[in-house]
C-alpha cells in the first residue's frame, strides 16, 4: 500500500489517502474535453440520405477514408471492436435503408483493445451517451460528469447538413515508430477473444445483405520496421477470413504506392494519404 494515494475525480476533485485512510478533498478545475466531433456525427450520421458505405474503425480509419456523397465515415480515435460492432447496429437500425457495403478498418491492436481498460477510457464516455453503448467493463471512477457535459455541449451544438464524418486531420499524435508500436503489440497479444465482434458484424452483414470488407491500412516505414511478421500480429483476423470467405479483405499495409510522405505519423495517413488509400477501396469495391 502506498503511503501517500491521490484519486482524481472527472469534476475536479481530488481526494488524498494515508495510509489507507481519506485525510483531505480539494478541487482542481477539471479539464473539459471537447466533444464536438463526436456529437457532430452522432447529428449527421443517421440524417444523411443515401447512406450506401459506411465506414468504421479506428483513427486509423478516420484518416485513411475520406467519405464522399454516399458513404459515412464513423471510425474515430481509439474505438475498439465492442464500439465497432455496437455503432454497425445502431446505424443499421436508424439509417440502414439503403445501406450497401460495411468496410471495417483492422488495426494492429484491435485483438485485444479493451477500451475501458486503457487510458483512454475516457473515449468510452460520448459513445455511451450518444449511442447507449454500454460500457464492456466498469470505468474507474464516475462517469456523471462528463456526461453532463456532453449533455450541454449538445444543446449548444447548431447541425449543419451534409458533413459525412470526414476526418479533421492536422491532429498532433506524432510518436516514436519503436514506442508505439510497442504499446499497440501490448494489445495484440492480449487473448480476449475480440474478434468476436467482427464475427458478429460479418453475420449480420449476412442477414441484411451487405457486403463487408476489412481494411488493413498502410503504415509509414519505421512503423513497419518495427512490427513482428504479419502471420503473427493478424493472425486472428487471418484466421477469421479463411473461415469466413464472404468478407474480402483490402490488405494495404505494404502497398508502396503509399511513400513517408503520406502519413503525419508513424501510422496515420495526412489528407493526401487518406486521398490515396480512399481511392484505392473504391477501385476495389467497384471490382
């Protein structure tokens, strides 16, 4: 047990442990994340007519597919495969009407990421308001807070039709090819059995007739460097798709039409990249 323990609450407080036992709460003025990407799709993405491809993944795929007239790009920072399959639902249910194709974008660390269980837990948060996706595991402290907040950046929040969920871009998440992929192979290896999921979103796929894809992005070079064999690192998905012939795989992890210049990091795609890698599954799909 440590002697001195701090626990950091979402609205600011702060409560400090000895030995076990509470001896002081203060406040700290909390930082308030900005949630307005997250509610901006959630407000287009069952509005927007035409819905043929939708496209969700990780920040992986929200940067490598820029989405046109007839595709909604739902991929965002971090998501897992339980947020994956959950959101493939929630839009089939609201705006699945016309819905074609569900094109899924594999990252290295989808095996095992349990989102909750990161540090990036806070994620979690938008997508249980704003869809009612439950949380797969108890968060580590209330979540009240954040919803509220979410809550009026909401009611603040002024629609503007035709947004498609087309990535910002310019996000500064620059890192060190050996770190992070050291952090993405942490959950690689993880047995967890996730994907469960892409097999629950290839059956449903099935029943409503859509046809589904799995994107394997492309990565930078030193990013590649750094990564064991592929028989390996995708060695479920791999395994998923023989069983599961129906699903094409778009495998563009070693494409050498994508150069360094093409990624802002060592494994997400600047806007000429996602312009590149974009065209290339639309060339596929038409196939």
């Amino acid at each position: 047990m440590k002697i001195f323990h701090k626990v950091r609450e979402l609205d600011g407080k702060r409560k400090i442990y000895f030995l076990g036992l509470h001896i002081l709460t203060y406040h700290q003025k909390p930082k308030i994340p900005d949630f307005s990407y997250e509610i901006k799709k959630y407000m287009s993405v069952t509005k927007c007519p035409n819905l043929h491809n939708l496209v969700l993944g990780s920040s992986h795929g929200r940067d490598g597919f820029i989405p046109g007239n007839y595709d909604f790009n739902l991929s965002a920072s971090s998501l897992d495969m339980w947020r994956i399959w959950n959101l493939y639902k929630y839009v089939v249910k609201h705006n699945g009407k016309n819905l074609k194709r569900i094109i899924v974008f594999w990252s290295v660390f989808h095996p095992g990421l349990q989102l909750e269980k990161t540090k990036e837990w806070k994620n979690c948060i938008p997508y249980k308001k704003l869809y009612d996706i439950d949380y797969a595991f108890p968060l580590p402290v209330d979540d009240k807070f954040l919803l509220d907040t979410i809550e009026t950046q909401m009611n603040g929040f002024v629609y503007h039709p035709g947004f498609r969920g087309k990535s910002p871009y310019n996000v500064n998440h620059d890192e060190l090819a050996k770190v992070l992929v050291a952090k993405h192979l942490k959950n690689t290896m993880r047995n967890n059995n996730q994907i469960q999921y892409l097999q629950n979103i290839a059956k449903l796929a099935r029943k409503k007739k859509h046809k589904m894809y799995v994107v394997l992005p492309p990565y930078r070079s030193d990013y590649l460097e750094q990564l064991p064999d592929d028989k390996i690192v995708f060695r479920e998905l791999f395994e998923f798709l023989h069983k599961t012939p129906d699903v094409t795989l778009l495998n563009m992890e070693h494409d050498r039409d994508f150069q360094d210049s093409d990624f802002d990091s060592p494994d997400h795609c600047n806007e000429n990249g996602g312009k590149k890698l974009t065209a290339k599954i639309r060339a596929a799909i038409r196939k």
